[in-house]
C-alpha cells in the first residue's frame, strides 16, 4: 500500500514486518558472521588481549565521534532526525575508556587504524549523499550495544580485572529499562517515511556494517591482508 507525502511515496511496511524486523531478518546471517570472528569468537571465550582491546576501544572512540557527529548535523531529516537520541551516545563514554587505557594525553596517542578509517569514510558518505542509510549503520551499532553490553562488560572486566574502570563503554546510565528503551528504539525505526526501496538500501547497508566491523576484528586478530582482500575484492564486483 502506498500514500502521498511530502517527501516522498511512503511504503506502509506490513504490521509483522516494519524495518526493525526487515533490518533483524535481514542481517541475521552478518550477525551470526561477525560473532565468528576469531577476535569476537576468543572475546566471547574469555580470551582477550589488552593491547588488541585497548586498541578497538580507540577505534570505537572514532566509529561513534563520526556517526554522533552526523547524526546531530541531521537532526532535522525527517529520516535520520528521529535517531538524535542523546542517551545513546558513546562519545564520552568511550572518551573516558580512552583515559583509563591511554592516560591523560589519550588524545595524542591514539589513531583511527586502516580498517576504522575505511568504516568511518564510510559513515561520512551516506551521511552526506544518501542520509537515510546511516539508519542501518546506527542499528547496527546501538542495538547491539543494548543487546549484548552487559555480557561482554562482564567479560572484559573479568578478563582484563579491570574492577568497574575502563568499563564506561557499556554502561548507559540514563537508560534504566534497557527491554523497554530497546522496544521504543523499534518503534521509532518502524514509524520512520521510508520507501520500499529505502527499506531495502538500509537493510543492504546494515550488511556492509557489520562487514565493515568484522574488518576491524580481522585488523586486530592480525589478518589485516585478508580483510583488505576482501575489500578489494568487493570493490571489483561491485559491493562496496
């Protein structure tokens, strides 16, 4: 079914299948992908290198101060605007993480590395040539964050006996439901004017997502050349 809005043909998803769960069913098999990582597999093991964590925490830090940035310049999209929601940003929390494990002048020792700058070039595009893809982006980031934070909070600090430092990450203190702020997330995906077409972009582009972060895992479990193999390899058939 379609009607006219203002900005564009809006296609009435049905009731059982609105974007949230186009976007779940869509990307379950890059989820099930990126949990196989040898990085994320050995994270969920127990099995976690300092340097290699302190490191992806320094990459987070750059993947959510590109994506809060964009998002807050957007916060006027009627597609984007919506997602402006201040309890989920990361940026200081991870700012804070960056403290513990680089010291005070954290600011002067950490870099993006190739695989995060790839993401974050990434991220700067569709926000400024296709803004409604960075939905995907976002749900892919945050949802998982609400989804799985406490598990692996309860990982890396027994791992690292890190004793609630180090740790700001995965906390969200200004969600107190975790379930109920996870069902209005949902709700909001689902009340957004997206296309058929749309849907189907966002949905695509979560996939590049999780792709995008399982380059990150690969970089930090040392296999750098296979993730850029891969890159490459997807430039020449045309999916990146």
């Amino acid at each position: 079914m379609q009607v006219t809005h203002k900005y564009a043909i809006i296609y009435t998803l049905k009731i059982d299948m609105g974007l949230a769960q186009e976007l779940k069913s869509g990307t379950k098999k890059s989820h099930s992908a990126a949990e196989n990582t040898k990085f994320v597999s050995s994270f969920l093991k127990g099995v976690v290198d300092k340097e290699n964590y302190r490191e992806l925490i320094s990459n987070f830090y750059f993947i959510y101060h590109t994506i809060e940035a964009e998002v807050r310049r957007l916060k006027d999209d009627p597609i984007v605007g919506p997602l402006n929601i201040p309890e989920l940003y990361r940026h200081d929390a991870l700012a804070e993480d960056c403290d513990y494990f680089f010291g005070i002048d954290w600011r002067e020792k950490i870099y993006p590395s190739q695989a995060c700058k790839q993401y974050m070039e990434r991220i700067q595009e569709v926000a400024h040539e296709e803004p409604e893809l960075l939905v995907g982006h976002h749900y892919t980031r945050y949802l998982g964050d609400l989804s799985g934070g406490q598990i692996l909070k309860n990982i890396a600090e027994k791992a690292l006996k890190l004793e609630d430092e180090g740790l700001a990450f995965y906390k969200f203190p200004d969600i107190d439901n975790k379930k109920e702020f996870k069902n209005n997330y949902r709700a909001t995906l689902n009340k957004l004017p997206v296309t058929e077409s749309q849907v189907n972009a966002i949905v695509t582009e979560a996939n590049y997502a999780f792709r995008l972060n399982m380059y990150m895992f690969d970089e930090l479990d040392g296999n750098l050349f296979k993730s850029t193999m891969s890159y490459l390899c997807g430039v020449v058939k045309g999916k990146n």
